[in-house]
C-alpha cells in the first residue's frame, strides 16, 4: 500500500514538470493572477494606462489628477519674428509690409526698417509705452500721415530711426527722453524754433540730406547734444547758436558764406567742425572765427578762401585744399614764433589752390615743428 501511495505521487510530480517545461512563463502568468489582489498605495490608477496629453507634452503622472493648462496665446504677430532668447525684441524688418503691426507690451525693442509702411496712426504704439528702439528707416512714410500724439505715451524711448523716409516736416512732439534722432535722407525743409523743444536728453541728431534752408536757434536748448549732422541741405547760414555740450559739428555741403565772430566759443567742448563744400570767403570769417582752444579738427576744404583764416596752436588737423588760397601767412598759426611757442598741427593740407612750396617763410618749420604732413 504504501509503495502505490509512492508511486501515485511521482506520477502527478512529473505531470506538473511536464507542464511547466511545455510553458517556461507558467511563473508570469501565475504573478499576473495575483495582480487581483495586490495593490500599490502609491500608484493612483494601477490597471489604467495613461491616456496621451493632447497637446504633445510627455505622458507621466504629473497630469494624472487633472487638465494640464492651456497653451499660451500667440503674442506676436505673423508677420514678425520674437526670438526666444530675446523676448523684448520684435523683428518686422523686409517684410513689404505696407502698415505697421499690432506691438505686445513687454516689446522695447521693434524693428520696422526697408518695407513699404507709409504711415504711423495715432495709438500704434501705446500698447507698448516701455518702448526704448523703434527702428522706421528705409521706408515710405509722408509727414501728412503721422500721427501727432503716435509718440505721446512712450516716456522711456531713446532711439527712433526715421531715416531714408519721404517726410517733409519735422515730427513732433518728441518725447524727452530720446537720446538719438535719425532724420536724414528725407525732404524737410526746415526746423523750427520750437521742433526739438524739451529734447534736454538728445546726444545725437542727424539731419543730413535733407532740403534744410534754415535752422534758426532751434538747437540751443540741447543741452546734452553732442553730435550734430547738418550735411547735404542748402544752409546759407549756420545754426543760430550751437548747444554748450557740442563736440562734432558736420556742415558740409551747403552755401554757407559766413561764420559769426567767435561762434564756436559758446560750445567749449568742440572738438571737430567740417565746413567743406561750402561758399565760404575771406569777407565772411572774422579774425577770431575759429580761434577755438579745444578744435581739434577743421575741415574748410573747397570753399573761395584766398587767404589762411587764423586759427589756435591747439587745432592739429586743417584741410584747406581746393580753395583759392595763393599766400602762406605763418601769423594764420603762430602769432609769436621761437622756442617756446608753436603750433600743434600736425597734418596741414592746402593742394589745389594757388600758392607754391616755395611761398613758404622760412620760420614755417620752427612754427609748424610737429607736422608730420603739409601738402602743398
């Protein structure tokens, strides 16, 4: 009895080996019928697979008890590009744009240059008042089609390019804490007193190529200006009054025939003047015209000067050629010639006028010791 008890035994043992080898994952699936009664505290839905996010982030259990938020809203146009790694800035620029686009708040910097934007409405900008560039150059803007509040709300702006436009007036009002101002390369015809009033910040103004006749005294209450481009007009007289911080002053290319006496002591810091191009004469330059100790630099060039004007032993740069000029006058530079005094001029250039090398006196050398280049 006991050796069939034995025998029933092995039977049944290799029937369940059998079965085992004939199904290697008996275990997994014997783990899988236990899933009924095991349970994890810390998995909130164990047997549901998470469902994918809509809108393209990474399934996980971060979003397991509840909506994920909604994707933010465009904030900059289609027209434009906002880099990410520059979220203050909006770049419009050659785009044929024909009007200027909606401008988010957080935007200080906006780029509108080389399209075909012929206007600027009231209130394009004042969604955006912590505007400091506004970039309008290369345009087609007409001064009839700007508005006269556009700029009224954007108190911190320092820099606004309107060049290469069609404007025909200055624009205005400005706000006072501009810094730079481009306006050259468009056809304004003059300045009034009152076009810059306020403009106590400005450091730089640019009016070059334009069909400028007069300036009147707008310019003298810049206090700050320090750059001041009037190139390329059709000037007749110089600005009445230069502001006190002035230190590059630009002239060249209009039909300027005199210089006030002392004209250019009223601003201290000058330190460049170009006069070039111009229909300067003897008759229209006092004595004391440029006897100015801090230039540096005098551009006079091709102008109707027959004679050296009378400059300071301070100045070191003069270009006088392609004028009319037929002496050398060595008192034009140093009033006392010896030792101790001299002139610091070091490049003298007077080519293409009527006077020869051999008009020089012959203390020229001891005056002009430091010239490293006189051409005549």
């Amino acid at each position: 009895m006991q050796w069939a008890s034995l025998l029933l035994l092995a039977g049944l043992c290799s029937l369940s080996q059998a079965q085992y080898d004939e199904d290697p994952h008996w275990w997994f699936h014997y783990l899988r019928s236990q899933q009924s009664t095991y349970y994890d505290p810390y998995e909130p839905y164990p047997y549901e697979p998470y469902e994918p996010y809509p809108y393209g982030v990474e399934e996980g259990p971060a979003y397991a008890y509840g909506s994920p938020p909604p994707p933010e809203p465009r904030d900059c146009p289609q027209e434009c590009d906002c880099p990410p790694n520059f979220p203050t800035a909006m770049y419009c620029d050659n785009r044929n744009l024909k009007y200027l686009p909606f401008v988010p708040s957080r935007m200080k910097y906006v780029y509108f240059q080389n399209n075909q934007i012929s206007s600027m409405q009231e209130g394009v900008f004042d969604n955006a008042t912590g505007l400091l560039w506004i970039a309008l150059h290369g345009n087609q803007i007409t001064s009839d089609k700007v508005g006269r509040k556009v700029f009224s709300k954007l108190r911190h702006l320092e820099r606004l390019y309107l060049d290469h436009n069609n404007l025909t007036r200055m624009p205005g009002p400005l706000p006072r804490s501009l810094r730079e101002l481009h306006l050259d390369h468009n056809q304004i015809s003059r300045v009034p007193n009152n076009a810059l009033e306020g403009l106590e910040n400005l450091t730089a103004l640019y009016l070059q190529h334009n069909e400028i006749q007069e300036v009147g005294s707008a310019m003298r209450g810049l206090r700050s200006l320090i750059l001041l481009d009037l190139s390329y007009n059709h000037l007749r007289k110089v600005p009445d009054g230069l502001p006190i911080a002035l230190e590059q002053l630009y002239l060249e290319h209009n039909n300027v025939y005199s210089v006030p006496d002392s004209y250019f002591r009223g601003s201290p810091k000058l330190l460049y003047v170009r006069l070039s191009h111009n229909s300067l004469t003897n008759n229209g330059l006092a004595s004391n015209t440029f006897n100015s100790s801090s230039l540096l630099e005098l551009d006079l060039s091709y102008n109707q000067l027959q004679k050296i004007p009378p400059v300071n032993t301070n100045l070191e740069n003069l270009y006088l050629q392609g004028n009319r000029i037929n002496e050398f006058s060595i008192s034009s530079f140093c009033t006392v010639v010896d030792v101790m005094n001299f002139s610091k001029l070091q490049v003298l250039r007077l080519d293409g006028n009527e006077i020869k090398r051999s008009a020089m006196p012959v203390d020229a050398p001891l005056c002009l010791r430091l010239a490293s280049l006189i051409e005549i």
